[in-house]
C-alpha cells in the first residue's frame, strides 16, 4: 500500500463540539485504534465519524472540500496551531504520518470573534468575502479587456502579484494571531493589485475601503507577531502587510 | 422520439457565432431591472455568468454549498487553459483549436458549439489578466504558454500549477464587485434541492440554508446550473468532497434531458490508492508531462528500485506506441495504455496499480541549459542535477510538494508513482445552441452541460469551456429566451394572477418545498444501520470495476442489477443521525447519495447501449487489433440524451451529429 512503509497508530483525539453558535461547547474524547500513518488528518476524522453512526452518535461537523489543499475550506485548530504541527500544509495535506503511536491531539475550530462557529469545527468566514466585496478586484466589466499582450509586465511583478495571489483565504492568519487580526489574508490582496499596472488606477481607493470593511467586521490589529506568515499554509508573507501599510500611508494623505 | 433541436445557426461555421450574436434579440436597460436570474454554483462557469449577467442589469442570485463562492472546485484545476492566441508562432489558429478539439472529442461533439468555444478562447485570456489575474510571464513581460496533451502547438496559457485558482478568483472578485455594489445577491452554504417549473417553464428553485436547515423557495426568470460534473459517483475521484450532481440530476427529473451520461474521463496521473481509507485521489496535473516521462520496466514483476533499473531495461510505452506524440497523447488514450501495462504485469509499487511518471531526464536537460546560461563550463552531474531542480520547482514546484505530502516520497529524487483516476466527466444536461436545456428557461454551463468535449476531454480545455460559457456565450444567447419573457411581462402586466407578481406564492413553489421537506425527513426517519458513506463507497466499486476505464456487454448488465439492489438497500436500511433544522453535513450526503445511486444506472444503461468505443468510453468488444478505441460512426454517430420516465426508466433520444467542416476519421496519435 502507497510507500509500502506505512505503520499503525493507537491515538487520543479531543475534540471541540459544539451545538451551534449560541450554545456553549466542550471538548469530547475519544479513542482511535488502528490509523495508518498514510492516512490524512481528515481520512483519521472519516474514520471517527463512521466509529461515531455505528454507535448512533451525531457525527462531527467539520469544513472540508478539494483535500487537496486549494479551495481553504478546511480549517482545523491542532494542537494549538492552525492546520497542525506542519509548515505549509493545510489540515487536509496533513497525513498521520506527523504523529506518533499514543499521541493526544487536541483538536478545535479556528478561534476569532469575526469568525462564529456554526457548529463543532466548522465557522462562519463570510467576513473575508464581504471584505473582498469592498474593494478587492480592478473594475472590468466583461468585454471591455484590450489583448492581453498589450499589458507588459516584468516577470518579477507578476511573479511577485502570484505569491501574494496564492492566499487560498483559509483563515489560519486570523486563528493563529493573539490579536485575531486579518491583517495578512487583507495585505495579500492588497498587494496582487498594487503590484500589477491593471491595479493601479484604483489603487488608493481600494486600500481605503477594504481596510475599512476589515476593521468594520471586528478583525483585531495588527501588533507585528508574525504569527499569521509562520501559520500560513500557502507561506504568504509578511512582507505583503508592510506594504500594505505604506500604500495605506499614501493613500490617506493623498 | 422527440426530435431535438440543437439550433445551431445556419451559414459557414467561422461565421455562425458572429451573425447569430448580432441577431440574438436585446433586452432594453429597464427590463433587465426587473429580471431575476437565478445562478447555482460559484465555480468559473457560474461566477463568471452571475457577474456578468449583473455588469449588464439584471438582478440575480448566487447559490454555492461552500461558505465561499471562492472555493467551487474549479480552484483546484492546475495545469492551465487553452486560447488560440498564436502568441507562440507555432501556426495556432482558431480552426486549428475547434480541429483538435472535435479530434480530442473522438468526433462526439457538435461542430458549432466547438467552433464558437475557439472563437471566444482568446477573449477569456484578454478578460482574465484585464482582472489582474497573474499569468505565468516571460522575461520580457509577455505572457508565457506551455504545452498539453493531443496538441502541437504551445497554446495552454498558466498560473504555476494553480490555474484554476487564479482564474477563479479573478471571477469571484468580479462577482464580489457586484455583490458589493448590490447587483447580486449571495446565498452561500445553500444547496438547491429542486427545480420548480410552472407551465414547463423554469421558475426558481427549492433551496436548503445549509446552517439553519430552513428550506427556502426562490423565483427567477431563468435558472442557470452551473454545478460542475458527477465524478464523485465513483467515490473515488479526484473532485471535492462536496461535488455532486444533485441540482443536474434534480432537473433532470423535472424534464431536462441528460445527455451521454456514460462519457467520463479518467484521467492518466493522479496519485495512485493507498489503502482502504482513501476518500479522494489527488491529480498530478498533465502540464508535467511536458517534463516528465512515463515508463514501466520491461521486465514483469521487477522488484528492482526505479534509479536502479538501466535506461535499457525502461519501456517508454507512450513514446513506443505513439511516436508522434509520445507523452503527450490525450488523456484517455495515455490511461488506457497505462492499464494494459498493469494489467499485463508490468505495473509498479506494492500494489503493481502505477507506473513510473519521471522527471530526471529533463532535470538534466534544464540542468545543463542553465549551466550554459551561467557560463559553468563542464558542469559536474550533480551541478546539472542541482540547477535543473530549481528550474523543475519553479514550473512545478506546488505540484511536487503536494506529491510528497501525501505520498511521503520525494519526487524530485525518485520518479513518481502515477495511475489514473475519475477526474471530470463530459456527458451532463443537454442543451442547444443557447446553453438552454430541453426545459425553458433552465440553462446548464460549464462541466453541468454535455456539450464541447465529445467523448473526451483535452487537458486545459475545462477552464476555457467554463469561462467561455460564463463570460461570452450565456450573457448574448439568455436573451433569445428573456425577451420573450419580456413580451410576455407586458401582455401580463394587469394579470393580478401573473408569475411576476405571484412569484414564490404560486402553489407550485409550495408543493416543491413540501416534496423536498418530506425526503429530508425521510431520510432522518429511515434510522437505518449502515452509514451514507458506506453506500457511497459500495456504488463507486460497481462503477469503477464495471461502467470505469473498460466496460463490457456483462459487466454492465450485471451493474445495473446491482445498483438497483443498493438503491432498495439504501432506502431501506441508510443511518442518518442529527436533524433537518441544524447543520448536518451527514444529511447533506444523503441526499447527493441518493441522487448518485439514481445516475450511476444511467450511466451503465447508457454506456451499455453504446456499442462503440469512443474517447473515454471504451467497450471491450469494440477495438482494434492494436487495442485502439473502435468507434462505429455509422450507428452511433449521436449524441445520446435521455428522458426521465420514472423510476429506472429513461426513454432514448437522439441528436444526430453532423460533419461539415472536419473529416471524420479514425483518431490517430501515433
């Protein structure tokens, strides 16, 4: 099977339940016997969810989708990291070959006032997509794009407009900060536009508005941890805030 | 049998699409306001349709299970998209994108659809980096190509090996623009659970709040489904978890006929199985088989690591079979060699289910080229080996890490293990010319409709199809059948009775809402013993092991017996725990299960009438001496579109396929 090196582990899982967002929640332990180490986290998760039926008990609520760490659906707080004790995965890269024979893995829900639980596991991040709404794109409607070839840009730019692109809006930036700030998830957008020439005749007014819909949906600040870049899975960096700060600078007094 | 029609307009194919979008009649600016257009599903097909639609005024909605239109699975394409932009002077054209792709489709798709798709493909690209979308980039600031498969020419444009990505988001972010601004209205954590149709026309939908479990009615003028394909009815495959085909089939049980529902892709290489657990398989996009090249060992049952095996002793089986286009060969034709070669006893691994997918040969070759760049003169094999990785990460970097995370192998040293698995499927709703289905007013876009890619599918023409639907066909051709509506508004404009003022008040909409309540606490009532996931897992071994990569006359017989016997096991013996009124993920599968089962024996009914092989359809009976796909134009030259007659029955209709433009021949690569 797969590498043909894949062993068996005995774990202890606790795990957040909680009913909905008004109700109060509590850890629930379990055990776990049995797991190949080439199993993903989230595969570890399917198997206690069907331990779980069997016996009759509701399963475990959980976000997840592609499992293939890109759409930033899954949203796991392990071992008091976001997306686990790995750099650069998601939950659902994460395999179980990071754990050891008679671990305990304390798992729970991304924790930020701007992001509710609805139940278990699983939160509401509508608050990215309501800040992305705010400013977050260049202003073209379909049909109106010139060929493509006309805009020029330097390898570097768009190389570096790519990287900060590449933020999947997972929400470990926010999970992992102390102050729960979005900081990072705002800053790489900000930056993708600010970088590209198609970004720039926008380019104040969009740092405006969505630093001012980030702030209206109850993101905390920013006090320069850098706890957001070493959590990220997609290694956004932090780099992106500081501009981000300068394009704010200039865009307030303009 | 009913006679379809596929309204293609008449005139010289390269001018069909230019007059037929000039003579499409308008809706003026006023009347847009007042009308409602219902979206489902976020992904590039839907994202891109809902933001334009609202750009040009009319009022819509957006439905999406995730909590994100962001996260539709179309995030997860890697490799790129197709534009016949001839950027690279390789002697790209238009015709020669609609040529290979009718040629990629196994001559199963219609010629008019096909030819609009390439005319249309260099717009996506001007619109998308319009949008600010990264575009891989040469040095001098020009936008970069790279090859895929059943082409010769350089025409795939591409973001690393996060395309899709890119190019979603691009959509989404003109979707948010226009929720922001208010033109759309987002329903997130939604699922559509019914089509409600009044006097046969579309009139909205019944909708679950995921969150709440509060079911919901919506009316619009037209319903678009944009809800991706049905992959997942083989458990396995390389779709999201949450991708199902709920709202097609749903529709299709309303009278939207489903067309060549058998035609699936399997595509060439993916990470293989590992173990029982396995809840999906993971792509290795076809952009690294412009650098990578597959190979078996010669020798059966060779035990011998992959870097110990001598170049001699390799069958390159691609380039041995296909020499003119080696590894490059389209994808159902790369899967099914690499079947033959496991079948045969030469596959790799513990499980003997894969083959080698290497990369060391143009590591080397980049190597040496940089080594050149940087004036090292001769470079020592580990110089070579060392320059050319970083060039392999730059192109594919994403991709290895990906590979060794879940594999635990480093692919960078060692070839990579690859097999092939269920990865987008070709047949969907049928529509015409329109995008419309055989039910007024719903239209199907993207991979939810059966109708660009034939038999099969070539590599980085997803992404293409779905903006194209999205971006540049739906906003003209909805307009043939809203400004008939529009007529109709204004001659019922005193009707006190009329839809536009009853709306979700019209009984319809209530007795749909009590059918779809009434199967959610059917499920909840069933309290079964064996879980939803265990069905699922059992309907996609009968898929895969006999509607899969080879199919025949029994084993689908057999299939079609056995899912009927699930079925009657499923509604009687399913556990579904939890309530209607919550968030319950376990409920939510239930009812995509359930609609599974239901596809699952189209899609052998469907293959098991199709006495051919064509692209990804492949009956045992029917190849040539060399195992090559047969088709039989003669009797099978149609596109299959069947009608919901009840339970486990469906009445055949045919579109005939017709070739005036391109020769139909038999599809050669070698």
């Amino acid at each position: 099977m797969g590498s043909g090196h894949g062993t068996e582990l005995n774990l202890t899982l606790k795990v957040w339940r909680q009913k909905n967002s008004k109700a109060a929640g509590k850890f629930e332990t379990h055990q776990l016997t049995g797991i190949s180490t080439d199993m993903s986290f989230l595969e570890m998760f399917d198997v206690l969810n069907e331990k779980l039926i069997h016996e009759g008990k509701e399963a475990i609520a959980f976000d997840h989708d592609c499992r293939e760490g890109i759409c930033g659906m899954c949203s796991m707080y392990i071992n008091g990291r976001p997306h686990g004790p790995k750099q650069g995965v998601t939950t659902c890269q994460l395999h179980m070959r990071s754990f050891k024979n008679g671990d305990t893995i304390v798992v729970e829900p991304w924790r930020s006032a701007a992001f509710p639980v609805i139940k278990d596991l699983a939160v509401d991040r509508g608050a990215f997509d309501r800040i992305i709404a705010s400013g977050g794109y260049i202003s073209v409607n379909t049909g109106n794009a010139k060929d493509a070839n006309n805009i020029l840009i330097p390898k570097t730019d768009a190389d570096e407009a790519f990287a900060a692109a590449a933020c999947i809006g997972c929400g470990a930036c926010v999970a992992a900060c102390k102050n729960g700030s979005a900081m990072l998830f705002v800053s790489a957008k900000v930056s993708q536009l600010a970088l590209l020439p198609q970004g720039q005749v926008e380019r104040k007014e969009r740092v405006l508005k969505m630093v001012a819909a980030m702030d209206e949906e109850g993101f905390g600040n920013c006090t320069n941890t850098g706890a957001c870049e070493a959590e990220c899975p997609k290694g956004i960096s932090l780099e992106n805030i500081a501009r981000m700060n300068r394009e704010l600078t200039a865009a307030s007094f303009k | 049998m009913s006679k379809l029609d596929s309204k293609i307009p008449e005139g010289p194919i390269d001018q069909k699409w230019t007059k037929y979008r000039s003579t499409i009649p308008l809706v003026n600016p006023a009347n847009k306001r007042s009308l409602e257009v219902l979206v489902v599903g976020s992904g590039l097909a839907g994202a891109s349709a809902a933001a334009t639609l609202a750009e040009m005024g009319y009022k819509v909605k957006v439905f999406c299970f995730q909590d994100s239109p962001r996260r539709a699975h179309s995030i997860a394409a890697q490799g790129g998209i197709n534009a016949a932009k001839n950027y690279q002077n390789d002697g790209d054209s238009t015709y020669r994108l609609f040529y290979d792709t009718i040629k990629g489709g196994d001559y199963r798709a219609r010629e008019g659809n096909v030819h609009r798709l390439a005319e249309v493909s260099a717009n996506i690209i001007d619109q998308c980096v319009a949008q600010g979308v990264p575009l891989a980039r040469e040095y001098g600031g020009l936008l970069s190509n790279r090859s895929f498969g059943g082409t010769q020419v350089q025409r795939t444009f591409y973001a690393a090996g996060q395309t899709g990505q890119q190019l979603l988001l691009g959509a989404y972010s003109a979707l948010q623009r226009q929720v922001g601004m208010g033109a759309v209205e987002l329903c997130s954590r939604h699922e559509m659970l019914d089509v409600v149709t009044i006097d046969g026309k579309a009139r909205g939908i019944i909708a679950r709040n995921l969150i709440t479990g509060e079911m919901e009615k919506h009316f619009g003028h037209a319903v678009l489904l944009c809800t991706g394909g049905y992959g997942n009815v083989f458990y396995l495959s390389t779709n999201a978890m949450g991708s199902n085909v709920t709202a097609a089939w749903k529709a299709h049980k309303k009278g939207a006929f489903f067309g060549n529902p058998c035609y699936t892709q399997i595509h060439p290489t993916c990470i293989p199985v590992s173990g029982d657990h396995q809840s999906k398989l993971t792509l290795m996009s076809e952009s690294l088989r412009n650098d990578g090249r597959i190979w078996v060992p010669k020798k059966k049952d060779d035990t011998r690591k992959p870097t110990d095996i001598p170049e001699e002793e390799r069958d390159y089986y691609l380039e041995r079979r296909y020499p003119a286009f080696g590894n490059l060969v389209p994808r159902d034709v790369a899967s099914r060699a690499a079947k033959e070669r496991c079948d045969a006893g030469y596959g790799v691994g513990a499980s003997k289910k894969a083959v080698y997918l290497d990369f060391a040969f143009n590591t080397a070759r980049y190597g040496r080229t940089e080594a050149a760049k940087q004036n090292i003169h001769n470079p020592s094999q580990e110089v070579i080996m060392k320059l050319g990785k970083e060039v392999v990460k730059e192109k594919y970097g994403n991709l290895f890490d990906m590979y060794q995370q879940i594999t635990g192998e480093n692919p960078y040293e060692v070839p990579m293990r690859i097999y092939p698995a269920v990865h987008y499927t070709m047949g969907g709703l049928w529509v015409d010319y329109n995008l419309m289905t055989t039910v007024p007013g719903l239209y199907a876009l993207g991979e939810a409709n059966f109708s660009d890619h034939g038999a099969n599918r070539l590599g980085a023409s997803a992404l293409m199809q779905g903006l194209a639907d999205g971006y540049f066909v739906i906003p003209y051709t909805i307009g043939v059948y809203l400004s008939t509506e529009v007529s109709r508004m204004s001659a019922e404009k005193d009707k006190a009775d009329s839809i536009d003022k009853v709306k979700t008040k019209h009984p319809e909409f209530d007795k749909a809402l009590k059918e779809q309540t009434d199967l959610i606490n059917k499920f909840l009532n069933i309290k079964g013993t064996k879980s939803v996931e265990s069905f699922h897992k059992r309907l996609g071994l009968i898929m895969w092991d006999k509607c899969g990569m080879a199919r025949n006359r029994q084993g689908l017989t057999e299939a079609i017996s056995e899912i009927q016997a699930l079925r009657k096991e499923f509604w009687s013996d399913v556990r579904v725990l939890g309530s209607a009124d919550e968030f319950n993920p376990d409920l939510e599968k239930a009812g995509r299960v359930a609609d599974f089962i239901e596809l699952g024996e189209l899609m052998c009914k469907d293959a098991l009438n199709r006495e051919e092989s064509c692209g990804g359809h492949f009956r045992e009976e029917h190849q040539t001496e060399e195992g090559e796909a047969k088709r039989d134009d003669e009797n099978f030259a149609y596109v299959a579109a069947w009608e919901y007659k009840g339970e486990s029955n469906f009445e055949l209709h045919k579109e005939e396929l017709k070739y005036e433009n391109i020769k139909i021949a038999q599809r050669s690569y070698k």
